[in-house]
C-alpha cells in the first residue's frame, strides 16, 4: 500500500515543488499535505495526541535509558527528531553564488537578499578603495581637469562598471594637488576597509548558511527545539509545575524557537552580514547572559537590558519572518500550527474537498463538524473513519488473493510510513 496515493487523495493532488508555491492553488495543496499526514501521523507511537495545548504532562528525553529522564515538563510530548546536515555539500552545491544551479539562478529570498547584498557592497568597496589610491589635482590649477573614468567591478552577480570622480593632469611637471581630496583619502582608506571586511563576513556566513536553514527546519519540525526553546526562555520562572512557568511557556510559538534554533549563527554571522563589527555579536551574547542574572534578581520587568536585547531580536525576525513569507506564501507561526495541531485543521482540509462534510458546529469559531465518524452515507471522505477504509480496502485484497491459493503479505512504504502502520 502507498502512503502517498493516501496522501495525494486527501490533499487533492500531488506535493507542489517548492518554487509552485508561490501559487495559491498548490500552496493550498502543500498545507493539506501537511496537515493529512500529520493527521495520520497522530496516530503513531510516540506523538502527542492531545489537541490541547494546555494539556502540560513529562516529557522523557536521551540520553539516559528510557523513562529515566523525565523531569521535562511540556505542552507537547511528541519525541524529538535530530535533524542534521551535510553543510559543505549544501555550500558547494546550492549556495555557493558563483556555481550555477541546476534550473534558474534564484536560491531562495533570504539567501538571494544577502547575496545581492554582497554584490551591492562590492561595488561600493571598489568605489572608495579607487578614490582612496588615487589622489585628485586642485581643479583651481589650469592644468587640472575633470576626467571621471570608468572601472569594472567583479561581484558575485557578475561583472558591473561604475562611474568613479577623477582628475587629469596635464602639465608638464606636476599638478598641485587636492589638500580636500588628501584628507578625504584617509577616510575613503577607512571606509573601503570597513566595506571589504563586510564582504569577507558576508562570504563567511554564507558558507555556513546551512547551519541557520537547519536551524529554522529544527524550529518548524522537531518538538524537542520547541521544549528547549521553552526552558530557555522560561527557565528564571519557577519550577515545571508552576502557573507562571505554565504559561510562560505556552507563549513561546514557532518563530520564537526559530530564534532560538538560529540565535548562535545570528550572533556568530547574521549581524556581521548585516553591517555590523564582529565584535556585535559575542557583545549580544553577553548581553543575554546578564539580562538572565539579572531576570533572576529584579525580574524582567525592571531588567534595563532586555529592551535594547529585545529590539535588537526584533529587527532581525522581522526580516527573517518576511522572508519565509515570501519564499513559502504562509506565515511560520501558520506552518507550526499546521504541523503541531493537525487534527484541528483536518475537518477544513475535508470540507475543501467535499462541501457536503461542511456544517457549522457553533458560532463561537469552530469550523466544522467532526467529519471522520458523524456524516451520511453519501460523504466522500467520512462515512467511515480513514483507518476503516484503509483496513477495509486493504481486507477486500487479502481475502482475494487468499481465495486463490496465493500467499499474501502487506508492503507498506511512501508518506507517512508510521502512520499507516499505526492506522493498520
């Protein structure tokens, strides 16, 4: 049997390449993906299957032996799942700008906005690194002239010619020289430094950018980045069992554990890729440190730090969250909940593929009725539940290939191989 026929009969269609995203239509058909097969994975051993999310119980995590370390205390008891990377490979391969890809040249909007970035910087570098060699005549001089020339500069986008200011000086002897332009060649001599050390991080970071993309795929798919997003954010709160830890942690939501997943290449790369000296971010790191000892002695609300720490967090999830909008078309709190609460969302997804499972339960904000067991006989999808039709489909070929003497065996491999195994 295949998962995936399963999953494409419900989602209505096959799983959209990435770059189809950007069409509401099969957008539609990636959330229905996600959230039929995180249906069905509710029903594998191991997942939280409680739709409340205040439904707080122990957590066991590794290394000890199981159900000896269980002093965790989560809203979401699903096992954790550890993600990992071929980070040189992924550099090599679909990073890296000057190797072309396969189809296309865009790499993503995040990753295309840095590069540009790089591109835009080296044109800059290149501007003042020529003004700070080259030192202009006094144009008060009549043998000085106004002579811009162009340069060719080579940036990860390609090669671009620029317009630089420059003098001529045709004496036979010498020009006097500019005493403004000499003063301005050490600045010039600053900046260009300063710019050229900007390319140098911004080349860094991107060779380990599949360190931030893992970070961001631990944040929206492995529960345990949730839970240790949780304790690190709430672990000045009180013990496990309190209210205040209680709903400290239930605040923390998708892109708070992006944050998290992302925090040491934000400190480490991001804001040197942003402009800003490498001394910012081990100066960020030890603002958070202090900004905790001092959560701990007069409390968040009177902690001085928190505000700059806090602005600074802001400005950068903005243009990350902005840009997983732009690159998905869904925002990334919408995705956790799509792949965290699936069951909630499963009665719509049927609804779209059969108005006839459609009924308002209440006014107060339920979508739809129960479709799985509570509908007529003439419902597509929820006469029976979904376990019922697979064993029944699954019953009818046993039973004929058993009646002619042959010897049966079920196969089960595609989407969501656990949960058809646990629905079975």
């Amino acid at each position: 049997m295949w998962g995936h026929t399963l999953v494409n009969d419900f989602a209505g269609g096959v799983f959209p390449s990435f770059t189809e995203f950007i069409h509401p239509e099969k957008a539609k058909i990636a959330v229905r993906h996600l959230v039929a097969e995180g249906y069905a994975g509710n029903a594998t051993p191991g997942w939280d299957r409680s739709t409340d999310e205040d439904d707080r119980a122990p957590v066991c995590t590794p290394p000890d032996p199981p159900g000896t370390n269980c002093s965790d205390v989560s809203d979401d008891q699903t096992h954790g799942i550890p993600f990992d990377a071929p980070h040189e490979f992924i550099y090599n391969t679909l990073v890296d700008p000057r190797v072309a890809l396969p189809v296309g040249t865009q790499r993503g909007p995040l990753l295309d906005f840095f590069i540009d970035l790089e591109a835009s910087v080296q044109v800059q570098a290149a501007d003042y690194r020529f003004d700070a060699d080259h030192t202009n005549c006094a144009t008060l001089d009549p043998d000085c002239f106004d002579a811009d020339r162009q340069i060719v500069v080579h940036t990860v986008r390609g090669d671009r010619t620029i317009t630089v200011d420059a003098t001529r000086c045709d004496a036979t002897v010498f020009c006097l020289a500019d005493p403004v332009d000499g003063v301005g060649d050490l600045i010039n001599g600053l900046i260009a430094g300063y710019l050229e050390a900007w390319v140098d991080d911004i080349e860094v970071g991107l060779r380990h950018w599949s360190e931030f993309s893992l970070g961001v795929t631990k944040a929206l798919f492995d529960p345990q980045a949730r839970r240790d997003a949780q304790n690190d954010e709430c672990h000045t709160r009180g013990p496990e069992a309190s209210l205040v830890r209680a709903n400290c942690e239930s605040a923390v939501g998708a892109f708070d554990t992006v944050l998290f997943e992302t925090d040491d290449y934000i400190n480490g790369h991001m804001l040197s890729m942003l402009g800003l000296p490498d001394a910012v971010g081990p100066i960020r790191e030890a603002l958070d440190a202090l900004a905790d000892l001092l959560d701990e002695m007069v409390g968040p609300a009177l902690n001085p730090f928190r505000l700059a720490i806090d602005e600074v967090k802001e400005a950068i999830g903005n243009l990350i969250k902005d840009e997983i909008r732009k690159a998905t078309g869904v925002d990334v709190e919408e995705v956790k909940g799509f792949l965290t609460h699936p069951t909630r969302w499963m009665c719509a997804l049927l609804c779209i593929l059969d108005r006839r499972v459609c009924e308002p339960r209440s006014k107060d904000g339920e979508r739809v009725r129960g479709a799985v067991h509570e509908q007529g006989p003439d419902c597509r999808f929820c006469r029976y539940s979904s376990r019922e039709q697979v064993l029944g489909e699954v019953r009818k070929l046993v039973e004929l290939y058993y009646r002619r003497g042959e010897q049966v065996s079920v196969t089960v491999k595609g989407n969501s191989v656990g949960s058809v195994l646990a629905m079975m």
